[in-house]
C-alpha cells in the first residue's frame, strides 16, 4: 500500500501560507531597515523573525509529517 504524503499548507488559511510567511518577515525586516536606517536595530529585528520564519517554513512541516507519518504506521494492520 503507498503511503500518502500530506501537505500541511492544504489545511492553512491563506495568511498562513509560505508565500505570506515570506513576504510578512521581509516587509518587517525591509520596513527596519527603511524607517530606522541602523544595521544593529534591523540585525534585532531580523534574527526572531528570521527564526519564526525558518521554524513554521522548515521544522514545523517536518514534524508534522513525521508525525502523521508514524500515527499511519501504527493503524495499519501488521501483514503476516
């Protein structure tokens, strides 16, 4: 039996999506960097929000798919 690999972005509202992650964390960043003109404030301001950004684009899909990956594994009846 293939195993059915889900996409969590099917079940995220649209504001919720890679493409708004993006385009949210560098209008912040950029919008740092314009109104203030100071390295260090936008460096402040980058690094949680570079890290928001790296968490739901990269290690919370991963996760979650490990997850539905072994509930299936663990409901599927064992072929003997």
């Amino acid at each position: 039996m293939e195993k059915m690999k889900e996409n969590i972005w099917q079940y995220k509202p649209w504001w919720c999506q890679p493409w708004s992650i993006v385009l949210t964390g560098c209008a912040i960043i950029g919008g740092s960097w314009f109104l203030l003109h100071r390295l260090w404030v936008t460096g402040l301001v980058a690094v949680p929000i570079l890290a928001w950004m790296g968490f739901f684009l990269l290690v919370y899909p991963k996760l979650l798919s490990e997850m539905l990956a072994e509930a299936a594994s663990e409901q599927q009846p064992l072929d003997q």
